[in-house]
C-alpha cells in the first residue's frame, strides 16, 4: 500500500474500526489456548444450558460446556475456513480470468461457460451441493467455499484483463518483444492484485456466513468441534429456555462479518485511483 493510500485508510474511522475488529478476531484465535477459561469440549450435564455466572461467563451450552471458551476457538475455525477458502478462490479464479482474458478465442469461451454455468447455481445450493459430494468435515467446507468463491473472481480478474492489455504501457513491452507470461507476470497482474486483496478481504466475511451456514444444517464443521455456525443450530430450539446458547455464537458472527466488510470497503476507498483527487 503506497502512502497516499495508507493517509486515506488511516482518515477513514470505519475502516479503523474494521482493521481492529480483524486484528481483534487473529489475536483471539492465536491465543485461544490463554484466553479460553475451560477446556471448550468438556462436558458437564450438572451445568447443562447454565446461565451466564462466575464460572461460566457467558453461560453453558445443552451439553454444559463453556460457551465463551467454545466460541473463543471457533474464532480458529471461521479464520481458517475463510483464509484459506479466499486463497482457493482468488489463486483458482485469478488463474482461470488471466488466461481467460489474455488468450481470448475458444479457450476464454470455453473458460467463461464454465463459469456462467457454476454462476448459475445459488451460491448456498452450490457449496451444499460440494459439500454433499465430498462429505462433512473442515477441509471439506473450505474447498466447497473456495470453488463458489471462484467464478465470481475469475470473472473479475478477466475483466481487468481484458481492459488493461490494451493499455499504450502493455502495447509498447509486447512491440519490445515481451512474451504472454512476462506481459501477464510483469504488467498485468501487477495492476490486479490491489482489486484481488480488497475482494479476498470482502469475500472473508462471505466465508464466514457460508461456513456458518453448512455447519447450521449440519453439512460443514462436525462436532465436537468448537464451529460458530453449529452452535446456532444446537441452541435454535432453546431459544425461549436458553437464548445465551444461540446468541452469543451469532454475535460472534455478526462482529467477525462487520469487521471484514468494514476493512474491505476502506481498502476499496484507499486503493481506487479515482478517488486519489477526492
């Protein structure tokens, strides 16, 4: 990030607030083993959907396990899933927009009807559907969050593509004798990797929802471990009894998708040239 930009993301109060909720949600993940209270998988059905109190801070699940110390390591779970799905989707679909866009002819046809056909599905029916084909489990939710983060990003990046290897700069290094690599490598994708950070930055709160999501309906992080998504579903039912089983896993989630979205709109803002005269 040049100067200019850092002077415009530190003048914006809601990116600031975003970039804390972020740094706020690694450090809680990084040091979850210090900060959990309780062992997050113990049981103890003397204590069973306990009320917030001294021992159990923010109550105790159907099972008495410590809800704090459960969604203090879910923290790792939706960090995780959503790092490592936003680096599939930005590697996968960064590859397939490049070429895409650069080839052109039949190979950036037969790249975008595979996209439009992925695009097709509705992105919750698309990652169950993977999900469904490859089973439950961690790794399994990341891949499926990846693959349907792709062909939105592949379609950005061919885009950019498209507009900027016909730049008078991209011009001038081909009539030097610059190859399709080194134009792609060099002076291309140089110039894409800001619009990739802020959308991996945005897709991040998306992955935290879609993981949620599987892991409510059963079908992403299994029990038991610590996953915000299925605490909201083992809590759904007691909400009257027990809301504290529900609620605070869904504020946990609410927090982690404002921060990301707030840093990637600051990002956007501090990184868009148009706006460098504003």
């Amino acid at each position: 990030m040049s100067a200019d930009a850092a002077r415009r993301f530190g003048r914006n109060r809601l990116a600031l607030l975003g970039l804390a909720l972020v740094a706020g949600l690694v450090l809680v993940a990084a040091a979850a083993p210090l900060l959990a209270p309780q062992d997050p998988v113990k049981q103890s059905l003397f204590e069973k959907r306990a009320r917030p109190d001294a021992k159990h801070l923010l109550g105790a699940d159907e099972f008495g396990r410590d809800i704090l110390s459960r969604v203090i390591y879910g923290t790792r779970v939706a960090l995780l899933v959503g790092t490592l799905a936003a680096a599939i989707a930005v590697v996968a679909g960064g590859a397939l927009g490049c070429v895409a866009g650069f080839a052109g002819g039949w190979l950036d046809a037969t790249i975008m009807r595979g996209i439009e056909i992925l695009l097709a599905f509705p992105y919750l029916l698309l990652a169950i559907a993977i999900v469904s084909a490859l089973g439950p489990g961690v790794v399994n939710t990341t891949i499926a969050v990846g693959v349907w983060g792709t062909p939105t990003v592949a379609r950005m990046v061919r885009a950019s593509v498209l507009a900027l290897k016909e730049t008078e700069y991209v011009r001038a290094a081909r009539a030097l004798g610059a190859g399709g690599p080194a134009l792609v490598l060099r002076h291309i994708l140089p110039n894409v990797l800001p619009t990739l950070c802020v959308y991996a930055t945005l897709f991040m709160a998306n992955a935290v929802l879609v993981e949620a999501a599987l892991s409510f309906l059963g079908l992403g992080v299994q029990p038991p471990t610590p996953s915000w998504g299925l605490m909201v579903s083992t809590g759904r039912d007691v909400l009257l009894v027990a809301p504290h089983v529900a609620t605070m896993p869904g504020l946990a989630i609410v927090v982690s998708v404002l921060g990301f979205n707030l840093l990637g709109d600051g990002l956007r803002d501090a990184l868009d040239p148009r706006l460098r005269g504003a």
